[in-house]
C-alpha cells in the first residue's frame, strides 16, 4: 500500500495532499515522494473520510506544516469503538513498528459539510460532501476533491478498483445517490480510494452503481419473502476469516448491512 489511497496536486502555491496513508511510517513516505518531486509548502492535507487506513499517517503531514480539510464527524468510521480502541486495533494490522509517534491528526483546520473552494497558483481545487442525506455513502463523512479545469476526481472509496465499495459504517442508498453525484461530474479522469485509475471514470462509477442496486433488490426480495437475515446471507459464499476487506468479505458485509436498510425502509422507518 504505497500510493493507492493518496495522491497530491502540486499547485504552484503549494501541494494539496489527498489522504495520508495508513500509518505514520507511510506518512513519511509519502512525504518524502512529495520533496522527490517538489520544494513547495504542503499547505493542506484533504481527507477524503475518516477511516484508518486513509488518515493514520496525518499527524506527519500536519508536521510537515498542512492544515487539515476534512468533514467535521470524525466519529464515523470507528462506529461504536472508542478512538483509542480503533487505534489499538489499527495497529495490530499495521504493525507497531509503523504507528511509531501516532496521534490523532484528523479533526478540521477547515471543516467542509457542503463544499468548499481552494484557489491556490491558479488552481481551482473544489472540496464537497456529496452525499447529505441520512445514511451516509461509504460514511457519514466523505468528501470528493475535483480540479474543475481538469475534470479530476478524487472519489475517496465512494470509488474502489472493482466496485464493491464497502457501505457498512453508510449506506447502499447513499451510496448510490452520491454515485449519480459523480457521474454527474463527467470526470476525465477519476481517482479511487483504492487500486488503478480506471481507463474510463463512467465505467467504475456504473459498475459500482449496479452492484449496489442488485445488491438492495436481493436484500429486498429476502426482506419481502420473510426470509431471515441468516437464510439471506446464506446465498453468499463465506467470508474470508481475517481478511475483512477481501472481496468475499465486504460483499458479505454489505448484504448484513443492506438487507438492515431495506428493511427499514420496507418498515417505513426510513425518510
Ligand atoms: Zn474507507
């Protein structure tokens, strides 16, 4: 995991970074591949949301002299864990040897709850939460980046390399909302939270899109024929025991989370 979940614009009048890796070790990395390829001030650290493996090396970025854009609700993404607890957990995944001068780097300079412009050398750099219902997208607190003069998008994990973006700490139905947000966009090109930049922006977004809408009319029919949460989920293969981001567990994890929602909805509980 070098830079798959980050990346940085280099605007003449100083570098914006988008999200800062896993880990203070990574964070250095990351710095160090900023001055390899400019001497300007990193001025701002954007973070796309706040789960672990995208902000846990900003504490070295914020050294290194950004202020911090992020959404205000830092809670999300720890969901009922404290933040010391998630950063114990984080570090059993990481590694000790990689969280060496970690602290909490994630609450707001400048907080963006709708959106926000930067205007830095000549470079328009608009930051929004492009989801404001309830339920959150990926969570309750993701922000886009997008260049306008470039049409460059950075998705956060609204967008991951093969479309099955996690929705457990948001939802499908936000999910899909902020994906017609996206696509709205028309990026040229867009960046994802995690793995390759796609070849064509509007192919991730609909791949992503349809997974999620065949996903919440599978949960749906379950829901609708009484069948439990169990017998639904008994569709799906496994999930891969401690590995709770492969493919088999964040589609595991996604069925729980939106046969819950649609539920709900189907109850009537949801607006
Ligand atoms: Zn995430």
């Amino acid at each position: 995991m070098t830079l798959v979940v980050t990346s940085s614009c280099v605007t003449g009048d100083g570098v914006v970074v988008i999200d800062a890796l896993a880990s203070p070790a990574q964070g250095e990395r990351l710095v160090r591949v900023i001055r390899s390829v400019t001497r300007e001030p990193i001025r701002w650290l954007v973070l796309t949301h706040h789960h672990p493996d995208h902000h846990f090396g900003a504490v070295v970025l914020r050294r290194a002299g950004a202020r911090v854009i992020a959404h205000p609700d830092v809670s999300t993404g720890v969901d009922e864990q404290s933040r010391e607890a998630a950063e114990s957990a984080w570090t059993l995944v990481v590694g000790k040897e990689q969280m060496v001068g970690f602290a909490y780097a994630d609450a707001p300079d400048r907080a963006v709850v709708t959106a926000d412009t930067l205007r830095l050398g000549g470079q328009t750099i608009v930051i929004a939460h492009p989801w404001r219902g309830p339920g959150g997208a990926h969570t309750a607190a993701d922000l886009i980046v997008w260049l306008p003069l470039e049409r460059v998008l950075f998705a956060g994990d609204l967008l991951i390399e093969d479309g099955v973006t996690m929705v457990v700490d948001g939802s499908g139905k936000g999910l899909l909302a902020a994906l017609d947000t996206l696509a709205a966009l028309a990026p040229r090109i867009a960046v994802p939270g995690h793995g390759a930049i796609p070849a064509d922006p509007q192919v991730l977004i609909g791949r992503t899109r349809d997974y999620m809408l065949r996903l919440r009319a599978a949960m749906r029919a379950a829901v609708e024929r009484n069948r439990s949460l169990n017998r639904a989920l008994d569709s799906l293969p496994p999930a891969d025991e401690g590995r709770p981001v492969s493919l088999r567990s964040r589609e595991r994890r996604n069925a729980n989370r939106v046969y819950l929602e649609v539920e709900r909805e189907l109850m009537g509980l949801e607006p």
